[in-house]
C-alpha cells in the first residue's frame, strides 16, 4: 500500500482574464511551476515553495497563492506537519532537512516585553535636536583605569586598551557564509555595513577577493571545517570569531550540499568542487574549555594581537556558565546565538527542538558575568530572530551591547523566507550559486535596501532611546527596569530579572 | 560656619519641595570623635533591633560612644523613628585581605543592617560627618535637629518632592555612604544599568530610590578604583563621542578608555548633583543640563545650588555667579 500523494501545501492560480502570458512567471520560476502550452499558461502546484518570485513579477497582478488549500482532518495532537513528517520518513527513512529558523509554535518572548518612555518627572529626549548616541564598541574593556598625572597637571592614560572595534550602530550582520549564500547577496551586506559604519562576518567560507575592498568592515569566520581559513584571511579581517555553535542546529556541524560548491566557491572555501562542504560537530582541537582558550590566544598570537577575537555559541541550557568560561579566556566577546537563529540547511528536529530563546540565553549571561564582576570586560552580541528595532531594545536592555541580524538583512534583499535555501534554486538570487539567478541580485540596489535597513532601525532605536530619556546606549545596556513583562509567567520574568506590567 | 546659612537658602526653595523631605549633612561635625565613623540610625523602636546592631558592631569593632540624636518636636513633623548616632572604631586585622578594611568593614555592615529590613536603617556613616534628615519640609527638618547647632565646612542640603516614596525618612537626601553623601535633583533614567553594576562589586540598593547609586559609584570609582574625583566624576557624565573625536590624540585616549571601562557606570537622564566628602564637593549635571545648576564664589567660599537665589539667601555679597556648561563637574577641594 502506498502512502500516495499529499496534499498540496500551496496553490498557484492564475486570472484568466488578467493574465497576458506575458511569461514572466515562467522564467522567474526556478521550481518550473508554470509552463506554457499553446495560449495558455500551465501551473504546477506541487513544485510551489511560496517564495512570491511570480506574484512579486507578475506586471498584471494575476496570480494568488493559497497555503494549505486542502487540510487534514484537523487534530489538536496530530498536526499537519507531525503526519507529513512520518510520510516523508517513512518513504525515504532519511532525516528531514529545512531551512530558516524555528519553525515550532513557541510564545516570542520579545512580543510580551514592553518598553518604557519618559512622563513628566524626566523629560524625554528630542533625538533631532539632541545628541543621541549610539555608538557602540565591541571588544575586550579595561577592568580599571590608571592615569599618569604629569607635572603640568594634565592627565594621560596608562592602561593598555585592547583593540575593540568601533561600530556607529549596535547592529550588525551576522555570519552567512559565501557558498550558503551567492557572492552578490555578500556584496550587499558589505557595501551596506561599510556605508553605514558597522560590520558583517563572512561566515566559514573564507572571504572572496571581490570583498577585500570591505574588509575593514567584515568579521572573519574559523568554523571547525577551517574552509578557507589561512594567514591571509586572519589579517585581512577586522576580528576574528570561532564559530563553535550555532542556534537554528547546536550540537552539529555544517552541511553545504555539493550543488552550491561551484567554481569561485571551491576557490574560496579551499575545497574540490561540487564536493559536500561538511564541517565536523566539533573543532577537533577544541574538546574543553582550555582548549577554547588556547585557540583564541593562537589566532591572536597569529594577528599579533592587533584584532579582537569572538567566540559563537549556541544558546543552550547552560549559555551563561559556558558564556562565563569563555568570559575567562583572551576571548573579547561571546555572540550567543538563540534557537530562532536563521540557517541554510539544518535537520528540522534539531531546528524546532534544540537550544533556547536568545531573550532568555542573553539575560542568564549577563546576568552570571555580572555575578562574577566581569560582565563590562567583554561585549554580548545577541542574535537569533531579531526582527526589527524594538527587539533590538529589548535585547540590549536585557542585557547585549550589540545585535547580529541576518534574515533581516536577506529580507531586506527581497527573501521571502519560504525555507528553500538547501535547494540551490533560490529565486530571489540570495541563497544560490547558479549564475542566471545570482544575476536577478544587483548589489547595486540590494546594498542600498540593506543599508536603508540599518539606518532605519537605528533611527527607531534612538528614538525609543530618547523616549526612555536616554542619550547613550550604555545606559540602555542592562537597563531592565525599563522593560516590563506582559503576560509573562513569573518564573519567566525572574530569569529575564523584569518585573510585570503595572509594577 | 553653622547650619542657619543653609537653613535660610533651602527655605528659599520650598517650591521645589512638597513638605516631605529635607535634610541637611554638615562636614566637620563631630570634630571630638573624628577618628570614629559616625553611624547614624534610624530605629523604628529600640527594643529590638538596637540590641542586634550593637551585637553586630561589637563583633566588628568597638563602640566609643552613643547617644539618642537630640531633636525638638515640631508642631507638623510626626516623629516615626528614633534617630540615634554611634561612634564606632572597626577592628581592621577582622578583614586583613582588603586594602582599606576600615571602610570595608562599615560598608558592610551599613550594607546588612539597610537589607536586613528590621527596622533599623544606617543612612549615615562617615568620619566627622553627620546627615540629618526627615520627612518635612526644610525649615521644619531644622529646627527638628537645631541644625543651627552643628558646625560644618561643607554643608549639603537637599528639599524633595518626592514621587517614589513619599514621607520615608530614608527616602529623603542627602544619602551618604562612608565618607560620600549625595543631593540629587532630577531621575536616573540609567539606574537599572548602573544598579546592576554597582550591585556586581557587593554594593546593594536598599533606599528604593536612585539617588543612592550615586553615592555608591563614587566610592566605587575613588576608593576602589582609585580615580581621581574630577575622573570619576567624568565617568558618570562623559563627553559626547563626536567631542572626544576632536580632542588631541592623547586626551582622545584617556577619555575614550574612561567611557569604555566605566560605560555602565555613566548616568543618563535629567539631574544636577553635587557630591562630596571630607576634601572636597563636586556639582555637575546630566550632558544635557536639563536641570539647573548655579554657582557663586566668594574669596575661598564655593557655593553651588539650583537656584541663585538660595546663594544670594546665605551670602548677599556674592562675588561670582556662574552657570556651569553642562557636563562640567565644578570641584571645590578644601583649603589646608
Ligand atoms: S507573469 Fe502574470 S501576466 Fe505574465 S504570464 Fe505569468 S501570470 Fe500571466
Ligand atoms: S534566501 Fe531564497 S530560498 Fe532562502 S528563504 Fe529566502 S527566498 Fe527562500
């Protein structure tokens, strides 16, 4: 007996009677969905991934989509998704593989977190007509300071500061390695965070010539495949981050299918072509926290100390004591990557099930550094499902001094997040190596579009700042008191130390 | 000087206030037990706690003298708690690991008896310095204490309006920690950063309101960071990024590394502050003074207020009346 066909999961209409057969719909399509026979335009459905190409080419507005058009009998327990899993396993016996981030059901912490804003006993700030500032630094911080008086009395440091890299804004652009994603899609991160003053990592898959003019502005990546990794791409980096875990698939390493590894990648990567990029679970040099340490004082005795090193985790249950010990290291900041974290290709059970919140991860590290009185030597970079400005708020008020966004970023480049990004075929030109679509990106425009991003959440995150009655991000750092929680259980809100509504 | 200058100027400002607190702290107070830290207690009744705090400071140390705090009842002040001082010498060999175990024993016990909640409340503890506070409004406070009586070098005075916790004594300024008392006019819309991190170094916020803070982060940054009080006061109202940009390469240094290793103590939010200890006083306001701060000097006499005319009120002959830029700290240090 077979299991047959399921249903469909999306259904493409056409207008008749709006339709031109322009074919635009045709060729936009990487999945073949359309065809034309004879006058008119054919679809097939069941290749359809959602990913909006032909309604957004469409010049006549005439295809519609529908999600799910035909259900199941519904089931409280027995979901759509839990039946088709156990079809599609029971037909190939296989782990299934998806993209994006978490896709399980899970309550968003950030919407049940409020801000604050100024009323009559403070005034709040006018970010047009006062300072505002948003600068962020991130890298290892002195613990104290020492001063040399000198005769005339004017006063001049003694204290050694470390390299820490200055961005205009706490929000950055994630590691999204070239191979993962198409070398325009690279392009227009890194002409954007250039613009705009802040930075962008490079993922594990080495740093293509084309962005040595941006390099002052990209985060270098050592993953435990090492693709890529040589002296040169150390020192051309502004920093240097391990990449140890990562939120949408912790406790596993990578996986770039061969289809992606093209020419320029297998370059780039220092791996054949059209071979399987498999980065081990582990760095098979790093099996404890020493060792950690030591690869961190490694990379920066190979850059002379000049460069600030990172280290990535996953958020997971432990985050804050693993955070601590790195803490401890010459690392000079954690990034802490939560369980709605963005990815090409991760297995879905890993995906929807492994890992924490990053609202939770941030607010238990910062809480155990600041126990441990280390808290402001090294900066917490949160990311994971920041999805605009107020969630960047609230993650530095919970307690990070910057933001790594990443679907965000490939929103802004035109994504429509249909969770496709394994297949090679993305037809918005992002998560793909095939040339004819590569060419749909123009780092042209993109790069303005990301940028634009940028700029605009930084001006909403003065302006909450403002309203709050506050000019420096510093003092939004940690600040708690200034969130409150909404329908937050209480266990929740003594994890993330805020109190609820109304107190 | 005596406490009836200051009496006068506060009383010029009763505007400001709503009758709910005031106090007074006069430097040079108690200049027969200067070696002594001077504790000064609020007890809810002495029957029971008083008898836990003694334990507590003989075990830490030994008490040289204490009395009951004289003070004149007021037709409108209702007395709630007994306030009452102690003068008391630490055993500095009990904490040998610190490098000023004096002051590290009374923290600490200032630190417990304010969280233990048990109706006893130290809200001053400095040598030869003394608060006097209450909730009324500051003529009232005064002649609680005869505040004319008590001589000082350096007087704070502070009259509130208070919107967190009306009518608590302990709410009222100055708040004093050690040889640091505070006044603070305005919010602290920073205090949740700068509370997580002063509470990082084992200090904790007891008086539910964030004028406290301050008094903390300048112990903090003086005494066990070892700043210098113009540098300390620096770190809690840096100059802006795009200032420090124009400063020469060397200035561009220190004050960036200040902003850098002090980020979360800096204060944010509408104030005007002036803090002191026994050499000296310091006034200076949030970055954007958006509260005021005026000065007056008269030969070697400082005189720092909201208003000019609480310094006209102490001293008609004023020689200089200045409105300092905002950020910039005013010091006055002590002439020898
Ligand atoms: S793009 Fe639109 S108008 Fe053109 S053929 Fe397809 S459905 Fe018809
Ligand atoms: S990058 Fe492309 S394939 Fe991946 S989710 Fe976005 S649109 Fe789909």
């Amino acid at each position: 007996m077979t299991i047959g066909s399921l249903p469909l999961r999306y259904k493409i209409s056409i207008d008749r009677e709006r339709c031109m057969e322009c074919e635009r719909c045709i060729d936009n399509c990487s999945y073949g969905v359309f065809r034309r026979e004879g006058d008119r335009i054919l679809v097939d459905s069941r290749k359809c991934t959602a990913c909006h190409r032909c309604i957004a080419m469409c010049p006549r507005d005439a295809i519609t989509l529908e999600e799910c058009p035909c259900d199941y009998r519904s089931h409280p327990l027995w979901t759509r998704q839990a039946r088709e899993a156990i079809y599609n396993q029971a037909n190939s016996g296989k782990i299934i593989l998806s993209g994006m981030g978490n896709a399980q059901d899970y309550p968003v912490i950030f919407d049940r977190l409020v801000l604050d804003a100024c009323q009559v006993t403070n005034p709040s700030i006018d970010p047009l007509r006062e300072p505002m500032e948003v600068r962020t630094y991130i890298g290892k911080k002195p613990s104290r300071i020492e001063v040399m008086r000198k005769e005339n009395g004017d006063v001049e440091l003694a204290t050694t500061v470390a390299p820490n890299l200055q961005a205009e804004t706490p929000i950055m652009i994630g590691h999204m390695s070239y191979g993962a994603i198409s070398l325009n899609a690279q392009l227009s991160m890194a002409r954007a965070v250039a613009e705009t003053g802040t930075f962008m990592g490079t993922g594990e898959g080495g740093l293509h010539s084309r962005l040595y003019p941006y390099q002052e502005h990209m985060i270098v990546q050592v993953a435990s495949g090492r693709f890529g990794v040589d002296i040169d791409y150390l020192e051309r980096g502004s920093a240097i981050e391990i990449k140890i875990g990562q939120g949408a698939k912790p406790g596993i390493g990578g996986h770039l299918p061969g289809e992606k590894v093209c020419m320029d990648v297998s370059c780039t990567r220092m791996i054949p072509l059209g071979s399987d990029a498999i980065s081990p679970a582990p760095h098979h040099d790093i099996y404890s926290i020493e060792d950690l340490a030591q690869l961190v004082r490694s990379l920066k005795e190979a850059t002379e100390w000049k460069k600030p090193v990172f280290v990535k985790i996953a958020a997971v249950h432990n985050a804050a004591a693993i955070a601590a010990g790195i803490a401890r290291s010459s690392a000079d900041a954690i990034v802490i990557d939560g369980f709605r974290g963005g990815t090409g290709a991760a297995p879905r059970v890993f995906r929807d099930h492994v890992g924490i919140p990053i609202e939770a991860a941030v607010a238990s590290v910062d809480a155990k550094l600041r126990s441990q009185g280390i808290r402001n030597e090294v900066s917490l970079i949160a990311s994971g499902g920041i999805r605009e400005s107020a969630d960047v708020a609230k993650a530095i008020a919970l307690g990070a001094d910057a933001v790594y966004i990443g679907t965000a970023a490939l929103v802004a480049m035109g994504c429509r997040v249909c969770g496709s990004c394994y297949r090679n075929l993305c037809p918005w030109g992002i998560a793909t190596q095939e040339e004819r679509l590569v060419q749909r990106l123009d780092p042209e425009v993109a790069s303005h579009q990301v940028a634009n991003l940028i700029k605009a959440w930084t001006l909403e995150l003065a302006e909450l700042m403002g309203a709050a009655g506050i000019n420096s991000i510093e003092s939004l750092r940690g600040n708690r008191d200034r969130l409150r929680g909404y329908m937050l259980d209480e266990s929740l809100m003594s994890v993330l130390d805020v109190k609820q509504v109304g107190a | 000087m005596d406490g009836s200058a200051i009496k006068r100027a506060l009383s010029m400002m009763n505007e400001r206030g709503s009758g709910e607190g005031a106090g007074y702290v006069a430097y040079g107070a108690y200049p027969e037990y200067e070696d002594c830290y001077a504790l000064h207690v609020f007890f809810d009744n002495i029957h029971e706690t008083k008898r836990t705090l003694e334990a507590m400071l003989e075990q830490w140390g030994h008490i040289v003298h204490d009395e009951r705090i004289r003070t004149y009842d007021q037709p409108n002040l209702r007395t709630v708690h007994i306030p009452w001082r102690y003068f008391f010498k630490p055993y500095a060999g009990l904490m040998a690991h610190s490098t000023s175990p004096e002051d590290d024993i009374v923290s600490q016990i200032v630190m417990k008896i304010n969280t233990a909640h048990t109706g006893a409340l130290i809200y001053s503890s400095g040598k030869n310095v003394g608060v006097f506070k209450a909730a009324g409004w500051p003529e009232e406070v005064a002649d609680f204490y005869r505040i004319e009586d008590y001589e000082g070098y350096i007087w704070l005075a502070h009259n509130r309006y208070p919107t967190n916790t009306p009518g608590w004594w302990g709410g009222a300024h100055p708040f004093n920690l050690l040889d640091w008392s505070v006044v603070h006019n305005g919010e602290i819309t920073s205090y949740g950063t700068n509370r997580r991190y002063i509470e990082s170094y084992g200090y904790i916020c007891t008086m539910f309101t964030d004028t406290e803070v301050v008094a903390y982060l300048m112990d903090h940054l003086v005494r066990k960071q070892n700043l210098d009080a113009d540098l300390a006061v620096r770190a809690l109202a840096p100059p802006f990024w795009d200032d420090i940009d124009r400063m020469p390469e060397k200035e561009q240094d220190l004050n960036r590394a200040l902003r850098l290793a002090y980020g979360p103590a800096m204060m944010n939010g509408p104030f005007a502050i002036v803090v002191a200890n026994h050499e000296m006083m310091v006034g200076f306001t949030d970055r954007i003074k958006l509260r005021p701060l005026v000065v007056g000097e008269h030969g070697d006499r400082l005189y720092i207020s909201s208003e000019e005319a609480a310094i006209r009120a102490m001293d008609p002959n004023v020689e200089r009346i200045s409105m300092p830029p905002a950020g910039k700290p005013i010091i006055g240090r002590v002439a020898r």
